[in-house]
C-alpha cells in the first residue's frame, strides 16, 4: 500500500453492524450508501467495458472498493480465503477499471472494466457459460 493513503479507519469489531466490517479508508459519503451483508459486504457485478458483456461476480467490502477506486485495478474480498486480491495478481488476467456504479439500493455495484484474458478461474472469458433450460410461458418443457 501507497505510504501516503491515510491510516485505517472503520469498524473491525462489528461484523454484524451496518458498517464495514474490516478496517477501510474508503470515503465516508461513499460508504454510507453502502447496504452490505451481515459479513460487511456489497456484490461486485463485473461487466466488460466494450460490450457489456457480464463476466463475472465477486465480493467487496469498504477496503476492496476503495482500492478498487483509487488503483484502478480491480480488488475483491476473497470469502474462502479471507483475503484480498487483485484481479489477476497470479493469473495474469488483469481487470482495468474504467467505472463503478452503485445500484439504487445500495447493495450492488457494477463494475466496467477492460478485461486482459479470461475472468473466470476455470479459463473462460466469462463466469457465465452454464445455460440452464427455460420454458416459455404457454410452452411445456
């Protein structure tokens, strides 16, 4: 981290309150629009830039999106490691932020990114490639 970013701030003892769970320096008007989980976090919906294509979904907490913002590289809270990590530290598939959206509820964003590689851990371009049947109403399945 930056020497010069401020020190960290938040609520690390409240999991379950309304605010960030993990210590964080993110904007305080922005994360006061933030609705999170009872674990502090706010879904990361990642589409690309040129097309609009969605590519994935992650996880953000206050810190994760103020590094998002700030770097302009992609940053998301890993669950099962109980960690950060950029997008494409290891795999080489970078994401390059061009914008972030918050929903109208707050507990989405949507984030724009140019997408170096695949997004999906499995080597797809996209986490979307499952297609599930869908009955049309008035036909049978």
């Amino acid at each position: 981290m930056p020497a010069s970013d401020p020190p960290l701030t938040g609520a690390s003892a409240r999991a379950a309150a309304p605010g960030p769970a993990r210590p964080s320096r993110l904007d305080p008007a922005i994360a006061a629009k933030l609705r999170r989980t009872p674990d502090g976090l706010v879904a990361a919906v990642v589409r690309a830039h040129d097309s609009g294509e969605v590519l994935m979904v992650a996880w953000m907490d206050d810190e994760a999106l103020h590094r998002t913002l700030t770097s302009g590289r992609a940053t998301y809270w890993s669950r099962s490691r109980g960690e950060y990590w950029v997008k494409g530290a290891t795999s080489g598939h970078h994401q390059y932020v061009h914008s972030v959206a918050l929903d109208c509820d707050g507990d989405a964003l949507l984030v724009s990114v140019e997408q170096v590689g695949a997004a999906c851990h499995t080597g797809h371009r996209t986490c979307f490639f499952t297609d599930l049947p869908v009955s049309s109403p008035g036909t049978t399945p």
